[in-house]
C-alpha cells in the first residue's frame, strides 16, 4: 500500500466501521470477545518514479471468529477508504 503511516493512521477508523482498536508493535488489533482481527504493517520498498519517492507498507490480515462473509465486506470497506484515484 503506497502511504504515509500518518495517513494510514487517520484513515483506518473510518475504513474498519468504527469500532475500537489499538496499536501494538508493528500492527493494529481489533478484539470483541471471541472475535477479532489484526491488521499487520511492515515498510516495503519505496515507490520511485523519477524524482518522485513515495512510502509503502506491506498490510496482513488476520481474522478470527468472523464468517467468510463478514471478512469479504470487512475487505471491501477497507478497500473502499483506501482507494485513490489515478490518472
């Protein structure tokens, strides 16, 4: 994912529906009693093109006590608040 941690910092409330979270070393950790989920970040390479240099994370999930379904609209709200545009 090409971001700043900042940025991914203010965006995640919003792209994980709101619920209370924390940060933990390296990742963001969601529990609600036998549920939960993790979202891992570790830096990647830097995006270059030309003179412009741009930060990027590598993310992994983990869920727990969520159905298939509940992880598939989970991602595609996620997705949703992280989309950018191109052009």
């Amino acid at each position: 994912m090409t971001t700043t941690l900042d940025e991914f910092r203010r965006r995640l409330p919003a792209a994980v529906g709101n619920v209370p979270f924390v940060e933990e070393e390296s990742a963001f950790v969601h529990r609600d009693g036998e549920r939960g989920w993790r979202i891992g970040i570790a830096p990647a390479p830097r995006f270059k093109a030309g003179l412009m240099e741009l930060e990027r994370y590598r993310l992994d999930f983990g869920f727990e006590g969520y159905s298939e379904r509940e992880i598939e609209e989970f991602m595609a709200r996620f997705e949703l608040h992280f989309r950018r545009g191109g052009g």
